[in-house]
C-alpha cells in the first residue's frame, strides 16, 4: 500500500465562494424535485394508491390536493416489483384518471434493473420524468446490496442521490414500516437507518382511530422547508383518492394508532363556524374562506362542511354568496 504523504492536504474552500442553489418542488413542501422522498406506512393503508393519484395529476397537469401550486404538465417512471401492471396498478391509475400515455415503466423482464446499472437515469433523461418512483427500494439495489446494513445500502443511496441530482428529478422511494412499536417514527422505516439519513423528505400515511375508512399523510422528516400540515384522504375504488383537507394529527399520534375523531372534528369546527358566519345572511364566499383561514380551516374542509349542511351558492354582480335559503 502506498504511504500517504504527510504534507498532502485536500482543496480547501470557503463557503463564501459557493453558489446557493433554490429548491424547486413538485408538490410543496412534500416532495422535492432532485431529491429523494420516502411514502412509508404499513400495508394496506394507502401509500401506493397516494402516490399513484399523484403521478394521475402530474399526467394531466392538475392542481396538487391542498397547494396553490400550478402543476406543470408532466410524465412520470412508476416500477414496481410489488404490483401487477395489468391487474392492478393500471386499474388504479385510470380510476385516478391518468393519462397513461404519460407515465412509462422500465420493461426489466429480459435484463436486470438496478442501480449498478445505467437503464434507471438514462430512462429518466429519454423520458424527461418528473417524477420516478420505486416500488420498493430492495428490488433494485445491486449486487450485495442489502437494506438492513449500512454497508450494504449506503452505495446504492450514494448512487441514487447522484442520479436525482443530476437529472432534477423528484425520486420517490414507497416503503414499508417494521415493527419496532413505541420506537421514534424516523426509526420505523423499513431497512437501514441511512435511507433516513438520505431522504430529504419523509411522508408517513396511516389509518385515523376509530375511523379507519380515513387515511393521514403526515410529515415524518422534512429537511429544505417546515413541515407541512397533514391532510386526510379516504380511498375510492372507482375515483381514487377523494381529499377531504388539511387535519391537526401528528406523525407521533399516527403511529401511536391515531387521534379519534380528528378529521370529523375539524368539519364539525367548520360547521360550527359556517353556522356562526351565515345565519339568516348571504355571505361572500371569499370572506367564508379567510375566516375559516384564520381558524386554520381549509378550503376542502369548508367545503365538505358546506356540503353537510346544504349550503346553497348563489353568483352575484360582485361575486359568489352562500346562504341557507
């Protein structure tokens, strides 16, 4: 082995010469373009069926559920070693209403596709994805590639990093918990506490107690911005998704089994207000919305609230009014 020379050093640089980058987002403040984001939860609760609603929307450039942001149209690599393409993940997707021209798979039936291999960027470039998924990180590690060990994922991250780096594109990793109750939800994650480490956001979804028809997509890491409210979601097997709005459950509630009643709560709030602001009166609808705004109600939740209780909306001269008669 060659001896070091004593009197080596490395380049030494001053942070004052280096350029500062912006974050660009696909969906603020969740899901970072050049980076990685991990969607974890256990089995059955809605990850896949989130993720796929997402790249539906990224397909037709429509809004993002609970964000001002305006989607630029888009396409989208979803692998999966997990799902059937033709029984299952399609289906969903054109209950999601995608447009399936816009979001491609490798076909890896003939030749492996791992990260020791270049057929995952290089798809990324000839297709201009937005987004990649992996469905799940183990099936494409490389040789000696293993989830468990520090080791034996952290060349594979390493790796998977660049390629988001390079290419811009949002990648997101769908996991699995373990077992670990009563472990901190960063330490739940399925694998090696590196995946973690390198994830610059992590989304947890989960079942509500007491109602388990709803699910919760809350923030479990987020490194580039504040965390972000978590949102309520119920699944439909002939729509996909159906959003009912921003809810106050905590990533610890979640995994503890859920806050009961936290998303019927937040209407019944909601109902209470409408009641208080409406009466016998016709109100603006945008003052509707910036009251409920400054109660940390949002929009989806006062609609669903208007809709319980059959509110009526009438078009003005000057504007939209709700009303009870």
């Amino acid at each position: 082995m060659k001896k070091l020379n004593e009197n080596a050093i490395l380049p030494i640089k001053y942070y004052s010469s280096v350029r500062t980058n912006k974050v660009n987002w696909l969906w603020y403040p969740y899901i970072p373009y050049g980076k990685i984001t991990v969607v974890q939860g256990d089995p059955g609760d809605g990850k896949t069926t989130l993720v796929l609603n997402l790249a539906a929307l990224i397909s037709k450039g429509l809004p993002i559920p609970e964000s001002k942001q305006v989607l630029k149209r888009g396409k989208v690599l979803y692998q999966s070693a997990e799902d059937s393409i033709e029984d299952t993940l399609k289906q969903r997707l054109l209950s999601a209403g995608a447009d399936c021209s816009r979001i491609a798979f490798i076909d890896d039936s003939k030749h492996a596709l791992t990260l020791d291999n270049p057929y995952l960027e290089n798809a990324i470039i000839e297709t201009n994805a937005s987004m990649l998924v992996l469905d799940p990180l183990q099936a494409y590690l490389g040789e000696g590639g293993d989830m468990s060990r520090v080791k034996g994922i952290r060349p594979s991250l390493k790796k998977l990093t660049a390629i988001a780096d390079r290419t811009k594109c949002a990648i997101v990793i769908i996991g699995h918990m373990n077992k670990a109750t009563g472990a901190k939800g960063l330490y739940r994650g399925l694998g090696s506490i590196d995946i973690t480490a390198n994830a610059r956001s992590i989304l947890l979804v989960g079942r509500e107690k007491g109602n388990p028809d709803v699910r919760i997509m809350t923030h479990l890491k987020s490194s580039l911005a504040k965390e972000g409210p978590s949102i309520a979601f119920t699944i439909d097997d002939k729509t996909g998704i159906r959003w009912i709005g921003e809810c106050a459950i905590t990533a610890d509630e979640l995994l503890a089994g859920g806050v009961s009643s936290c998303v019927s709560s937040k209407i019944e709030r909601a109902e209470t207000l409408l009641r208080c602001l409406l009466g016998d009166n016709e109100v603006p609808c945008s003052q509707i919305y910036l009251e409920s705004a400054k109660k940390g109600l949002g929009k989806r939740t006062v609609d669903a609230a208007k809709k319980n209780l059959s509110i009526k909306s009438k078009k003005l001269v000057d504007g939209w009014y709700w009303s009870f008669t």
